[in-house]
C-alpha cells in the first residue's frame, strides 16, 4: 500500500500591514524625501545667489567708470582696464593692506599658541578652579566690545602702545582668546586618553606631550579655528579705529584696509573715484576668499571631527 500523501501548508509570506489612518505607506515617505530635499536645495541655491551676486556686482564695478556707475548700477563694463587696482595700491590701499598683514602675522600665531595651550590644560588635567576658569574665559566671548573701548583705550594708551603693530595685535589676541579656548577644549577632550597615556609612560614631558604628541592630532581644529580668527582680525573695523590714530603730528598712519577703505572714501571728496573704491573693496576682500576657498575642506573637518569621535 502506498503511503498517505500529506496535504503541504501554503507559504506563508509576510504579514499584511495594518492600513488605517495612522500608517505611513513607503511612497509617502519618499514624497516627504523628495520635497525636503527640493526645499533644502532650493534654500541653499538663494543663499548662493544672495552671497555670489553682490561680490560679482563688486568685481564688476571695478572695472567701470563713474559715469557707467551713475547711469546704471547694474550696466556691464565696456573697458576692462586693470590699471584701476595699480591706482587703488597707490593711493593707499597697499599700504593698509601691509599694515594688515603684519598685525596679523602677529596676532594669529599669537592667539593660537595661547589659545590651544590654555585649552588643552583645561580639557585633560582635573585641578581645583578647573570650570571656574574655563567659564571664565567663555563669559570673555559674551562680552560686547563696545563696552570696554573707553578704559581699553586709556589701558593701551599707558603702556604707551597707541598706533603701534605690536598694541592692536595684543587686542586681537586678548579678543580672540575666549572663542579659540572654548572651540580647542571642546576639541582636545575628543582626543583618545591611550596615546596620552602612552607618552607619559614612554617619559615625555607635559611639554613635549602637547607639542609632539596633542598638538599635531588637533590639526584639523587648530585649522578651522585658525581661520576663523584670521576672517575675524581681517575684518576688524571698530578697534583699530580706537586704537590705531596717530597721537600727533610727527606720527605715522599705520591703517589697516578696514580704515584705509573709509580714509580713501573721505579723501575722494567732491572729486570721487568710485571705481578705485570697488577696486580697494576688491583687493581687500579676495585674500580671505581665497583662504577659505582653499581650506574649506579642513574647516568642515575641523567643525565635524569632534562630533563624530
């Protein structure tokens, strides 16, 4: 006799999924995907235009004449003469953009010594008074500048630092340290513990541990923070306006281009060039374009590094 054939139970697939009001169909999903995607690309193509199109109106007007700018403010030029930016250098504009850069190559190194020194003794080693001093330099950063320009001035002006390079680029540096201690703690504290460890253990010193070992694995911080401090001291108008006058009449004028840049407006008078003026907004504004164009990608490193530790 022939065994019983068995009845084989259906496949059984997956479950049905429940429709009512509450589910959520995966086209849904996809159309929301889909139209916050075309929302944050819309918003970034604006934000885009709003930022690309007044540097390309400036550029551009360089290159016109007075009477172009006076006709039209949108005409396109009809000579593109790059003597315009010879005449800008020489009335001035290349000597604030000197001034500039030396305050600046003081400054900068400056802050970022100071700053990640203090920062890195703030985020690894515990001593009584640790928080109370790491807030206190991140209350500097909520302090308006506008609020100590009267006794700042009174400060410089005793230690007989006024109009000096080595004056203003200490001001910089007293101004920029809160920002950079609060970025390079938040950095050094991501930094792994073992590889600190390991050169205590191999007998390096604190100071050659921060040097050789911490201070290079920041690099990507000590980049971003670099630079922003570098768009900031560039960009400063309201302190060198304070500090950097000359004191009498033997003195220099040591402008830096955000001076030189409204020194040269009032010096144009009724005869106004206005072509060397875009040409002076021009030089003074490419430097720093062309930094952050350059390291855009060790910024964006910098900014994400520490969250993604």
């Amino acid at each position: 006799m022939s065994a019983p054939l068995k009845e084989t139970a259906p496949a059984q697939g997956p479950a049905p999924r429940p429709v009512g009001r509450g589910a959520v169909r995966p086209g849904d999903r996809r159309g929301e995907g889909v139209v916050l995607n075309v929302f944050s690309h819309g918003f970034l193509a604006l934000w885009a235009v709003l930022i690309v199109l007044p540097l390309l109106w400036l550029v551009l007007s360089s290159f016109r004449t007075d009477a172009q700018i006076g006709g039209s403010a949108f005409g396109w030029p009809r000579n593109w003469d790059l003597g315009v930016f010879s005449r800008a250098w020489e009335k001035g504009i290349g000597d604030y953009f000197t001034s500039t850069v030396v305050v600046l190559a003081i400054s900068v190194p400056l802050t970022m010594l100071l700053g990640s020194m203090a920062a890195y003794v703030l985020a690894r080693y515990e001593f009584r008074g640790n928080r109370l001093l790491y807030y206190f330099f991140v209350a500097g950063a909520m302090f308006p500048v506008f609020l100590a320009l009267v006794p700042l001035f009174f400060m410089v002006k005793r230690l007989d630092m006024l109009n000096t390079y080595h004056g203003l680029a200490l001001v910089y540096v007293a101004y920029s340290l809160p920002f950079t201690v609060f970025f390079l703690h938040a950095f050094f504290r991501t930094l792994p513990t073992a590889v600190f460890e390991a050169a205590v253990l191999d007998g390096a010193s604190h100071t050659r541990t921060f040097f050789q070992v911490m201070l290079p694995m920041a690099k990507p911080g000590l980049l971003s923070v670099g630079i922003f401090n570098t768009l900031g001291q560039w960009n400063q108008y309201i302190l060198p306006t304070v500090l950097m006058q000359p004191q009498s009449g033997d003195d220099p004028e040591r402008y830096v281009l955000t001076q030189g840049l409204i020194q040269l407006q009032q010096q144009q008078g009724y005869a106004s060039d206005l072509p060397v003026l875009f040409a002076g907004v021009t030089i003074a504004m490419v430097p720093m374009l062309v930094v952050y164009l350059s390291f855009q990608r060790q910024v964006q490193a910098g900014l994400t590094s520490a969250t993604l530790k």
